[in-house]
C-alpha cells in the first residue's frame, strides 16, 4: 500500500521535484553518508535482480522440461 503511494508520487516528478527532494536528502543525510547509502542501495538491487533472474531461469528450465517430448 505504502510503495504504490511512493511509486505513484514518483511517477509524477518532474525534473525541478526530483532536484529539491536530492537536495532534501543531502541536507537530511550529510553528504558523508549519501556514498554508503547509494551503495547499500546498489547492493539490494543486485540482490534483487540476482533472485529474480535465478527464478526466471528456474521456470524457462521447468517449461523446457515440460515440453520436451518423452
């Protein structure tokens, strides 16, 4: 509930928005702590996209399996 209101306001951003919520954040944050938080940032990513690709992989090779002709 609450990531679809987050993803509907950032949907709507324009580029003036996204420069003042920048500027939030460095000034919320200190800029001492915005490269650990991009990086943190970077590594769920990588750990999410890790995880779906190995699920898509695992269903190709199950539909692969179940096609295959006996």
């Amino acid at each position: 509930m609450i990531l679809s209101a987050i993803l509907l306001f950032l949907a709507d951003l324009g580029g003036g928005e996204i420069l003042v919520v920048l500027t939030a954040v460095l000034l919320l944050f200190g800029a001492d702590k915005l490269p650990s938080m991009a990086r943190s940032a970077g590594r769920g990513l990588r750990s999410f996209n890790d995880a779906k690709n190995e699920i898509q992989n695992e269903l190709e090779r199950s539909i692969k399996d179940i096609k295959k002709p006996e």
